[in-house]
C-alpha cells in the first residue's frame, strides 16, 4: 500500500490567531452549530482523514476566544454523525475528571452512530483551575493523572469488548436476542479506578474507537507509545520533529507494539497568499488586532507560568517543567532560544497559532514545505489550524490540498468508510474470540 499524508483538523470556531475571530470577514462561535456544521463539512469535501475537538472542563477570561464558550464535544459529536459521511469525528476527553464506564458507553455510541468514524482524544488535564469543578482540589500530580489515565483507557477499552461482535442475535425464531455466552464481565480493580460492567451497547464498529493523546512530555510519550494510534503534537523545527518521531517509535516497539503502531501528526497553522509579500501582509494585518493582554495570556497558558510580572523585553525565562502542557512549553522556550527572542516576541509569534508551527507563503510553497517535513520523516501527516474561519480553510482547501493530490501525496477520493480506513489502522480482534481461533488453529 502506498504510503499517504494523513490530514486532520482541530475545529477552533473563533479561529486558531488569538485575534483571527476580529477579521472584517471572519465568521466566529464554538457554540454556533450551523457555522460549525459549514467547516467540517467543507474539511469533509476537501477528504480530510479527520476533525477532533479540543476541550477543557473550566473555562475563564485567560482562555483563547475558541475555547473560552464551547459546546461539549461528545455532544457535538452526535449532532455532526447525521450532517457528516465519511470524516473522523474525535472528541476530547478528560481522564481525570470523568468515569471510564460513561466515556466508553458515549463513544461506543458516537462510533454507532457514525458507522465506525469515531475517535477519543485523550487527555488528563492541564489545568488546575479545573479540580474545584469536581470537588476534587487539588489538582492531581502530573504522574498520578497518566496513571490514572492508563487504567481509564484498559477500562474502557474492556467495557468496549464486553460483547463479542457476533453476540447480538435478535432471532425472532427462538426468541434468542443476544448469546449470553459471548458477554464478558470486565470486574477491573485498579489503583485508581474500577468498574464492573458489562457495557450495556454492543461492540463499536472499529472494535475501539480511535485513540488519540497529545502529551508530549517523557510520561506523555510513554503513555501514548503503550496506547495511542494517533499523536498530535508541536514541533517547530524539522530535525527535532525527526528525533521526537524516532523517540516515540522507540518507546513504542518497547512496548511490545510495532513501530508504525503510531500516526504522528504535527499542529501547522498556514496563511496562504497569492505571493508570499501578500501572506505577510496578512500577518501584519492580524498582528494589528492582537488584544497584547489577551496574547501574553495564550503563552502563559502554553508555557505553563504566568509570565505577566516578567519584562516583556526581556529574555524567555529557562522555566522548569510545570506539570501542564509541557510539550507546548518545551517547544516555545526552545524556539526562542534558537532566535535569541524577547517575551513580548514569544507572545507574539504564539498568537498567531496557539504555539503551533506557522508556515506562510504561496499555496505551493505551503505545500512545498508539508511535503519536505513528510518526506524527512518528521510525521506522518499534519493538523491544520486556520487562523480564522471560513476564508483561509477554504484556501487551503482549494489551493494546497489540490497540489498534495496531484503530488500523489494525498487522497484523491475516500477509499474506505471508516476513521481506522481513513488511517491505515487495523481493527482490533475480540480478545475472547481471537484466543478461541487461535486455541482451535
């Protein structure tokens, strides 16, 4: 099978510029359902692999506009399975603070509902602010939520294969409407976690829905080379990005799995010109309407310390790790040390994507430098962050992914009807089931 760019999407409805959302002709709102519907249909049409949300369970005025009002995403999810065909639909959802036996049963149902598109982006919390939501103050350490998190992933990944996929009979003759025979009782006892089951929906149609994990800090990556299918992570240069792919396929063929377990796939945020002057400008343009407030909070929130005390013209502080988003942190400061940049440089160059890659330039050269990053092994593919809705999604999907295709880099057309076809991700057997085939072999 020839190898393929994969393409996928956070949907940040007030844009991923901290300022894309004040554009004359932005159009804008994490709540507006009919706005949302019109950018994953078009993402749809242009044959991305996949859309997911990001998501947090608190919310304040230091929150990037695209995150500050949202709707819930699994919720959301639902609504997009009757309006969508074929693209991925992959919600995010808290570790730490939901129960594995409600998250298995949702998404089970999102992978119903979808005919097999579903997916789980799963996170542990970067926020402390979010522990008196729950009544759970304070915040759990760094390690603890990953511990917890492998344990709430087993969990459901169980309660997901309590049925067996043939046990759902429904024979009018007998009267029989599922094998008793083929339900497994999880009983789990963790440290952290337990849960009975059976799961009261069948297996979903992918076997599992779609795992996602974006942590990129030492525990972060070995969490995601025992369990993930997808990672989503920042790089800034191209030889890191190489190291950090080499590193997480190491971890994970330490983990007993294969070293192409894993589709890796990096933010980049593009602003694309008909000349790389006018793409600039469009910069300048956006830059204007930075709220520097609103910005030094982005980076605060990325870098993991409130860096409001520092002077803004000062040197990037070495900071310790926070126990946040640490892969976000670890980038940024690496990126202004490497251009010797001051705070309020920082701040502005995280503006402009939420601390992800920004490229810029003609749609070829947009397309240039996605396929160099995919041909040195950086990734095996990217996720696209507009600035701001609908005009730069609909030029990137009218201008860039047109010249991947021609490239014979991306699809054309899609060739299988779920998120692990779209992926090239086998379907995991029944544990029950493959022992018994292999008992009888």
């Amino acid at each position: 099978m020839t190898r393929m760019m994969h393409l996928g999407t956070i949907v940040g409805a007030a844009g991923h510029h901290v300022a894309g959302w004040r554009m004359p002709d932005a159009e804008f709102g994490s709540q507006n359902l009919e706005l949302i519907t019109r950018i994953v249909k078009t993402w749809e049409d242009a044959k991305f692999d996949l859309i997911f949300f990001a998501d947090a369970v608190n919310t304040g005025l230091d929150a990037h506009p695209t995150h500050m009002l949202r709707l819930e995403p699994l919720t959301l999810l639902g609504a997009l399975c009757m309006t969508t065909s074929k693209i991925g639909l992959v919600a995010t959802v808290s570790t730490t603070y939901s129960q594995p036996y409600n998250v298995a049963r949702m998404l089970a149902s999102i992978d119903h509902m979808s005919k097999g598109r579903g997916g789980w982006n799963v996170v542990t919390g970067s926020s402390p602010d979010a522990a008196a939501n729950f009544g759970t103050d304070p915040h759990p350490e760094h390690a603890s939520r990953y511990a917890r998190a492998a344990e709430h992933v087993e969990i459901c990944k169980g309660l997901w294969d309590t049925w067996e996929d043939d046990a759902y009979i429904a024979d009018k003759a007998t009267g029989r409407y599922v094998d008793g025979d083929k339900m497994h009782v999880l009983n789990y006892r963790g440290a952290h976690l337990s849960s009975s089951g059976p799961l009261n929906i069948t297996r979903p149609p992918q076997g599992y829905p779609v795992i996602m994990q974006a942590g990129a800090s030492p525990t972060g990556k070995t969490f995601a080379a025992a369990s993930a299918e997808v990672v989503f992570a920042t790089q800034q240069l191209v030889d890191d990005a190489v190291a950090f792919a080499e590193d997480l396929k190491d971890r994970t063929e330490a983990a007993g799995r294969p070293r192409d377990a894993i589709r890796l796939m990096l933010g980049v945020s593009p602003v694309i010109g008909r000349t790389r002057e006018e793409a600039q400008e469009k910069l300048a343009e956006l830059a204007a309407l930075v709220d520097p407030v609103a910005a030094l909070r982005v980076l605060s929130d990325r870098i993991g310390t409130d860096l409001s005390a520092y002077d803004l013209d000062g040197p990037v502080p070495d900071l310790p790790p926070s126990g946040m988003m640490q892969g976000h942190a670890v980038v940024l400061q690496a990126v202004a040390k490497k251009h010797n940049m001051t705070i309020r440089q920082l701040r502005d160059y995280a503006a402009v994507s939420s601390g992800h890659r920004l490229v810029f330039g003609t749609a070829e050269d947009i397309a240039d430098d996605l396929e160099a990053w995919w041909r040195a092994g950086a990734c095996d593919g990217f996720i696209i962050l507009p600035p701001y809705y609908m005009r730069p999604q609909e030029e990137f999907c009218e201008q860039v992914v047109p010249i991947l295709q021609e490239r014979g880099l991306f699809r054309t057309e899609y060739e299988g009807s779920t998120l692990r076809e779209h992926l090239g991700l086998e379907r995991p057997a029944h544990p029950a089931a493959q022992a018994r085939s292999e008992a009888m072999a």
